[in-house]
C-alpha cells in the first residue's frame, strides 16, 4: 500500500481533496450539461455537422490556443498577483465569459473566429486564478504550462478508448510534449510559435481541445438559441473548465507533498461517482 494511503485516512482532508478532484476530472459531462439546460439533444445536430464546420472550428481551435499560449507565457507573468495565494474568482469568469457567449448565440458559427480566443483567454485566467488558489507557482515554465494542459484535460479525442481516456492516462499522453515545452520556455523566455516542442504540445491540446469547442459550437448556433442561450452555453464551458482545472490543480498540489506515484495510486483506488450540483 503507497505511503499516500498509508498516512491519510478517509477523513483527512487531503483524502476528500483527492476524491474531489476525482469527481471533478472524471464526470466533466459538457454535452449533457448543454443538452439538459438547453431542453435540446445536440447530439443529433453534432453527427451531421458539415466538414466546413469542423474545418472553421479546427482553424479556430489552434488559433485560440496559440494565443493562449501567448498569454500563458507572456500576460500572466505581468499579474503583481501572479504566484501568491489566493481565492479564485470563478463567477467573475464567468460573467464575462457570458458576456462574449452572447456574440456566439447572436451570430452563431460564423462568430467562432472572433469568439473562441476570447472566450478562452478568459478561461486562461480563470485556470490561473484557480491554479494560485491551490499553490501553482504560474510564474514557473511548469506552472504556465500546466494552465494550458487544462485545456487538453476537458476533453477526450474521437481515437480514445475508455482506457486511454482517463485523467493520468491522458496527461501520461502528455507528459513529453509537456515536459519538452516547459523546457522550451524555460530555456527561450519570449514565445516562438513554430518552435517544434510548441507545435507539438499545441497539436496535442487541440486534439481534446477541439472536442468540447465542438460541442459549444454547434450549441450556439442552434436555431434560436439567441444572445441569452450563447451566454449560457459560455457560462457552461468555462464552468467545466474550471471544473477540470480545480481537480487538476489539487492533484498537483497533492503530488507535491506526497510524490506523483504515492498520488496516482490513491486516486485509482479511489471509486468513481457522479458530480452533482456543479
């Protein structure tokens, strides 16, 4: 049994941290999410999506996450409140992811191009802000990566498998494209977007990234969805986001203290349940 089980018990708080960010990185269920507050199934309208469309929303994709790459190394290092412990502000986030969802459900996919940066800055932020509160250094190369990790993390590609999937089996996927681009920056400073470990971590993201952007997208631009219903299906997508982020960012932390194998193992002991009232 790993040191981790061994010295905490089920009512140590670490212990409900960890089965926490469990609920929270294994249940994200965006597509339900959307499909019960919306009163409409999306599932239908996603199988019949054109190849336009997927090919609007892949450009859309990779480019929303180059400029969050950019911001990640850049913008948040600039935050006097980078690095230091605080609370998150998730509904501050989610207000003004909102705000800029209204344009989405206004004018619907044509909108994606000039929505989805936006809306993923935003989400950036908030990753951020999340990632302090549980101890992030997002000063650091890691620290910066990590945040963009999340984006990867909210979503699953159409080649997974339930076994490959799952959250330490998606950033084992990861790891070296991760580990590749933290050294990059670390090394460079400034951000040179053709830089191979660049291109190869951003490719990787916008693989799982692109799914949920799917998911939004073809929500938003539902018959009379409207200004009010984009807002919502933004809300939504940065709530799931924050979701995914708080888990993540609660391992990390966890895997800090006790070592990554003492936290992984704890985790996979662990049952999986159904998140509710998130």
């Amino acid at each position: 049994m790993s040191e981790f089980v061994r010295v905490l018990t089920p009512k140590s708080k670490d212990w409900e941290d960890l089965k926490y960010a469990k609920e929270l990185l294994e249940n994200p269920g965006l597509i339900a999410r959307m499909s019960n507050v919306l009163g409409t199934p999306i599932e239908k309208a996603l199988s019949v999506l054109p190849k336009a469309a997927h090919d609007l929303i892949s450009k859309a994709t990779h480019y929303a996450l180059e400029s969050a790459l950019d911001l990640s190394i850049a913008s948040l290092a600039s935050n006097p409140q980078s690095g230091k412990w605080q609370e998150a502000s998730n509904w501050f986030h989610k207000t003004i992811a909102g705000v800029s969802g209204a344009a989405g459900g206004a004018f619907g996919m044509s909108a994606l191009a000039i929505e989805l940066p936006i809306s993923t800055a935003i989400i950036l932020r908030s990753i951020a802000d999340i990632a302090r509160s549980e101890g992030e250094d997002i000063l650091s190369p890691e620290g910066r990566i990590a945040c963009l990790e999340v984006f990867a993390l909210g979503g699953a590609s159409d080649s997974d498998n339930a076994a490959e999937s799952g959250y330490f089996a998606v950033r084992a996927a990861l790891a070296k494209s991760v580990t590749d681009a933290a050294h990059y920056v670390a090394a460079n400073g400034a951000v040179q977007k053709t830089a191979q470990p660049l291109v190869r971590l951003i490719t990787q993201i916008a693989q799982r990234f692109g799914v949920p952007v799917t998911q939004k997208a073809v929500a938003q631009s539902l018959p009379l969805i409207g200004a009010a219903g984009g807002a919502l299906v933004n809300t939504l997508f940065i709530d799931h986001f924050q979701n995914v982020s708080r888990g993540h960012f609660i391992v990390r932390r966890l895997e800090r203290e006790y070592g990554k194998e003492a936290v992984k193992t704890a985790y996979q002991q662990l049952p999986k349940k159904p998140l509710e009232n998130h």
